[in-house]
C-alpha cells in the first residue's frame, strides 16, 4: 500500500470531472457499477473512458456489488483499473479466487457500519484480510437499507477500533465532507478518506471547492497525527538516552 494517505472521491461522471478531482489532491477516483440500492452514474463504457482519460492522474477504483470473482476481474480488466472496493456480500471464496487471479489488484473490503455488530464486523473482517489490502468503513441507512454513499456518518468510535484491531489499512468513508474530514481522520487515524456525496453542489456535480477543501482538511488532519507520532518517538528516545 501507498505510504501516503489515500483520499478517495467516489463517482465521477466525466473525464473532465475525474481529472478536476485528481487535480484537486485525490489519490483515487471511485467509480460505482452494478450497485445494489443506488444507480450508477455512468455506464461501464463511460466509465472505462474515464479510466483512460485520467491517465495515471490517480488511481481508479471499480466500486461494485458484484459477488462473482471472474465477473469483477472481467469488469476491472475491461475498465482498466488498478483496484477494486467490494461493497457487496460476495462470498470469500470469491474473494479468495480473486485474490489468487489478480494479485496485482489493490483490494479493498467494505465493512458497513450498522449492517452488523461491531463483534461481527470484526470477524468478517478478519476473514478477509488474508486476501484484501485494506477495507472501508461506511454508514448502513436503516431508513433506506443501502449500504455506502447515504451521506450520513456512522459512529467513528467503531472505526477506530477496527482500526486499531485489523492488521490491514483501514479507510473510512460515510458521510464525510469539507466540514467535518480533519475530526474525523484524528478521531479515527486512518489510513485514508473516502468522499462522495460531500463533494457535491447542489446541482449533483462534484465541486472543485469543495473537493480542494476536503483534501486540504483531510491532509491537515493525517499531518497532525504524523506530527504528534514524531513528538511522541522523539520523547521515547529522549527518555532512553538519559
């Protein structure tokens, strides 16, 4: 995994719009297909253009429901992508398989907070973490039943301890935006951030404000947490040496 912190915008709907974000600072541009409860921005033609177009600008990252091992890789392949977010239940023997066909792809597993206790998001996490790089936690809308891009946040608490208790990266995402990402990551110490319905103006289309202002909270954030550990490793020596 990248050193750096990982700030994801999820549904672009352009090439234009997807190079705005990866101008603006994001590392990764989500793209959601064959979802569950939400409909996709863009059709995987459109979507693998967008892939093309950005060109290395930053990581693309198919963002699926999909529960078949060879149907995903058949998608990540056509679109181009070099990672891919399972958002949905695919079995994990499924996700064993893709593991073993792709070890290349950057996987990353979906644990949504309020679909199941902390205990069983913890045990499927642990599951999973032989065969994925890191995972994502996002909000369950009980009201709605979807799983992820709800713009509503979820107890960061349980977050952080999945954070400290997974021995994968973990990234949150639900509900975060311009306003609230630096509280988050410090609550949280995460590995990345992940943003999609706060990235928006009224009109549905991402904001480049508001996606400049996401990014700069978030860095702000992942950088007081570096400092604080450098501080903190600097008084541990201190202590030793006297």
């Amino acid at each position: 995994m990248n050193p750096d912190p990982i700030i994801q915008a999820a549904g672009a709907r352009s090439v234009a719009e997807a190079r705005m974000l990866a101008a603006a600072g994001a590392t990764h541009v989500g793209l959601p297909l064959r979802l569950a409860y939400h409909k996709p921005d863009v059709s995987d033609e459109e979507a693998r253009v967008i892939v093309a177009g950005l060109a290395g600008r930053a990581e693309a990252v198919l963002i699926t429901y999909l529960e078949d091992a060879a149907e995903t890789l058949a998608l990540c392949r056509f679109l181009g992508v070099s990672g891919v977010q399972l958002h949905g239940a695919m079995p994990l023997a499924e996700v064993r398989r893709l593991r073993a066909a792709a070890p290349e792809l950057f996987v990353i597993k979906s644990l949504v907070v309020g679909s199941a206790d902390e205990a069983g998001l913890l045990v499927l996490a642990r599951a999973h973490a032989p065969f994925v790089d890191a995972f994502l936690t996002d909000t369950f809308d009980p009201a709605t039943g979807a799983a992820g891009a709800t713009g509503k946040t979820h107890d960061w608490a349980v977050s952080a301890r999945l954070v400290r208790a997974l021995p994968r990266p973990l990234i949150l995402a639900g509900g975060l935006n311009p306003g609230n990402v630096e509280a988050a990551v410090l609550a949280v110490r995460p590995a990345g951030v992940d943003a999609h319905t706060g990235l928006e103006d009224a009109a549905g289309d991402k904001s480049p404000v508001l996606t400049g202002a996401f990014v700069a909270a978030a860095r702000r954030g992942f950088a007081r947490i570096a400092a604080g550990r450098v501080a903190a490793v600097g008084v541990a020596k201190d202590c030793e040496s006297q």
